[in-house]
C-alpha cells in the first residue's frame, strides 16, 4: 500500500512530480545545513573569529572522511528504488536491512579510524598553529554521532526511493530546532565555544536518526525495518556496492581536490579562512538545492528503469536540467546581490568580509553550472552505470581541478585564480556526462534491457 507520502515516479506529470520530490528534498538538505551554519553562526557572534575559523578548517576533512561512506548510500536509493519500481517485494525488504546494518558499521568504522588521525590529517593541511587545538576538538566531538549521522543518511536515502522526501524534512525540522538551541545554550550558558556547538551537532544527529529509524519501523509498509532481522544479504549488499562504492570513491576524490583547495586557502590566513568559511557557508545552501534536484533525476531514472520505462528518461534529463538550472540561476544571483548583507550573519569582523565576498563573486555566479554537471551525473548513475559516471567526474572535476592547483594557481597566486577552478571544471565535466548519457542511451534502446548494469 502506498502511503500518502509516496510519489509516483513512472507515471503522471513529470515536472509536478519532480517538483513535489525536489521542494522537501531542497529544504531537508537545507536544514542540514543548518546544523553546521548554526555552529559558525554561533561562534562568529559570541565567541571569535577564530572559533569561527577552526570549524570552518574541518569542513574539506569531514567530507573527505565521511563521503567514502556516504556514497554507499547513494548504492542503497539506487538499488531501492530499481527494486521498488519492478515491484520486486523480497529485494526491498533484503535492501531495507541490509542499508540500516551497514549504515551502523560505517559509523563505527569512522569512529575508529577517524579520533586517532584527526591531529595528523589537520596537521596535513597547513591548518594554521593557532586554530590547531580547536578544531581537533570540534572534530572528535562530532565524529562521535557519526552512526547517527550514517543512519540518518541511509534511512532518508530509503525513504527518497520510494518517492518520500516529506517525512525525512519533518525529522530534520526537529533536529535543526534541537541544535539551534542548543548550540546557543551550550555557548552562551556555559561557554563551551568549541565544544559546545560540536556537542549539540552530535546530540541532533541521534535525534534525527532515531526518528526515521521509528518511521522505518511502522508495521503496514513494503520496507518496513524489523530489527531482528538486521542482516547483511549478500546479493543485495554486492550491488549497493557496485554503485556506491564509485560514488563513494567519486566524493572521497572530490574531498581530496576540495582539501587542496583549503590547504591553498589555508596559506593566505587565518583571516581569509573565515572569510571563505563564511562564503562557502552561503554556497551550501545554494549547492543543496540543487542537490535535490539531482536527487530527483537520480531516483526518478532509476524507478522508471525498474518499471521497464526507459522512453522517459530523456524527459526526466530535460525538465531536471532546467529545473536545476533556475534553481542555480536564482539563488546564485542572489547569494551576489545579497553577498555583504549575508556575511554580515556570520560573522561582524569587517576584515573578514571581503574574503568572503570574493569568493561569492566567482563561485556562486557560476554555481547553476555544478548544477548542470550533478543532473546529468545523476541520470547517468541512475540508468546504472557506476563505474563510468565516477571517471568522468574524477577526470574532469578532480583531476583538473589538481592539475589547476599546481599549474594555472601555481603560477598566479591569488584566491581569484583558486576560486576560477571551479566554474572551468564544472564546464569540462558536465559535456562529458552528456556524451557518456547518449551512448548509454542509445545501448539501452539497442538491447531492449531494463536491469542495473556496472558499465
């Protein structure tokens, strides 16, 4: 039985269906954000600058350590809603329970390999002396609700399968309140800077996850959660990893350039990493909504290959490319008008803002292009392919990206240059996702299939 969150993906209007996936995807991940964006606010307000900065120094290393695993979740919405779309009962529930244990293994995982490395990676990319004390301890403090966060993340992965983006937003909701007030009680009552927003980032992510693990856990679904019957089913598990392990791979890849790119930053001080900070705050938020737009392409493409539909999937790229491309267009361009005024929440020092500012101006003005490149990505993945999406993004967003680095920024050293990396790389990808998609295309008319392949 279809529950009244659920949206049909294989039939109906398209671009109403996409809209009513995307809306409580866009503020879901927005939300998010909050949690993170609360922290600097916080900090920036009523503590430092450099509070502000020793957070914002961890944010390449967080998503370089964690999105290996994340990316396995992205395996686990694929083979969900392929499953779900060929209406295949026993495989839904085999993916249900096997994406939950897996989930808590990565969390556990993190925790151990990542409190002892912490000080050295930090130390790795240049952090600067000064901020070095503060951001292993934000860090360590966080990493400590990563199963939290890795349930969380494949749970609401789960739930957008089936088309459900409603109820992982109403968990979300009462995370972000729960974190906003506490990272205020935390730093004004007791003041515990640092630590205090970490702690309350750490105490939200378990509220969020225990509330879409009860959601999962309501008799009377498809993909109901039986914790007994946790397990990891191999076939299952073994094509949650033919998808998510190159899109983990894929991420970890893109953490890499994006570290390097901090490091860079990193060199022109402490100054200009809060100002940065600051900017790419603001980018995240326009960043994440056009990530539920990609969210959209990539499990709309994967239901109505399940259901055998595949003359849709070249309208699904259509209305998602230009649905992504408004969505960037618009709040990029405001990020730019609105660039000072925006800063200015977080964070009052004056020297810091022209930091940010420039920034904005380069980044976001071109961001719809990140857009382009993630939709098309998406699709692609979606038909399932796996391995060539991941070596078209690692060749064109990272690897030029580093080669950028080391040659064109090598030689003008200068954060403009840094930042130009971005806009040049999303253009080199995007056209290479667009070619991949017409020969996939193209085969999968030819054989008449309608299965996951690992091309």
């Amino acid at each position: 039985m279809r529950h009244s969150s659920e949206i049909d993906m294989c039939s109906g209007p398209l671009v109403g269906n996409l809209l009513r996936f995307s809306l409580p995807l866009m503020a879901s991940g927005i939300l998010q954000l909050l949690f993170n964006a609360a922290d600097i606010i916080v900090l920036g307000q009523f503590a430092s600058s450099s509070a502000m900065a020793a957070v914002g120094a961890t944010s390449s290393l967080n998503s370089l350590m964690v999105n290996l695993f994340l990316g396995l979740s992205i395996g686990c919405s694929v083979v969900m809603a392929h499953s779900y779309g060929a209406q295949d009962w026993r495989r839904v529930q085999d993916t249900v329970h096997t994406a939950i244990l897996l989930a808590l293994f990565c969390g556990a995982a993190l925790i151990l390999l990542g409190l002892p490395l912490l000080p050295v990676l930090l130390g790795w990319m240049d952090t600067p002396a000064d901020l070095m004390d503060q951001s292993v301890l934000y860090m360590r403090i966080v990493f400590l609700g990563m199963p939290a966060m890795m349930a969380y993340d494949f749970g609401a992965g789960i739930l957008r399968a089936i088309g459900d983006t409603r109820r992982p937003l109403f968990f979300l909701t009462a995370a972000g309140i729960t974190n906003a007030c506490l990272n205020v009680f935390f730093v004004l009552v007791f003041h515990m800077d640092v630590a205090g927003v970490a702690l309350a980032t750490s105490i939200s992510q378990y509220l969020s996850a225990g509330l879409i693990l009860r959601c999962l856990a309501r008799p009377g679904t498809r993909y109901q959660l039986h914790p007994r019957q946790l397990r990891l089913h191999k076939a299952t598990l073994l094509q949650i990893l033919r998808v998510g392990l190159p899109a983990g791979i894929q991420s970890v890849v893109f953490s890499v350039s994006n570290v390097l790119i901090q490091s860079s930053i990193n060199s022109f001080g402490t100054l200009a990493v809060a100002g940065s900070t600051a900017a790419a705050n603001i980018e995240n938020f326009v960043y994440t909504a056009m990530e539920s737009v990609y969210q959209a392409a990539l499990n709309f493409t994967s239901q109505n290959i399940g259901a055998g539909k595949k003359e849709r999937v070249p309208l699904i790229l259509r209305d998602c490319l230009l649905l992504v491309a408004v969505i960037g267009a618009i709040l990029g361009g405001l990020a730019v008008l609105f660039g000072r005024q925006l800063l200015s929440i977080y964070t009052s020092d004056p020297q810091v803002l022209p930091y940010g500012i420039d920034r904005i101006h380069v980044v976001c003005l071109t961001y719809l292009l990140c857009g382009l490149m993630d939709v098309a990505c998406g699709v692609v993945r979606g038909m399932g392919a796996a391995v060539t999406p991941t070596v078209v993004s690692l060749t064109g967003a990272c690897g030029l990206r580093i080669v950028w680095i080391f040659t064109v920024f090598g030689s003008m050293h200068s954060l403009f240059v840094l930042y130009l990396s971005y806009p040049v790389t999303w253009i080199v990808t995007f056209t290479m996702h667009m070619v991949c998609f017409v020969w996939f295309y193209r085969r999968l008319r030819r054989s008449g299939a309608a299965t996951l392949h690992t091309a």
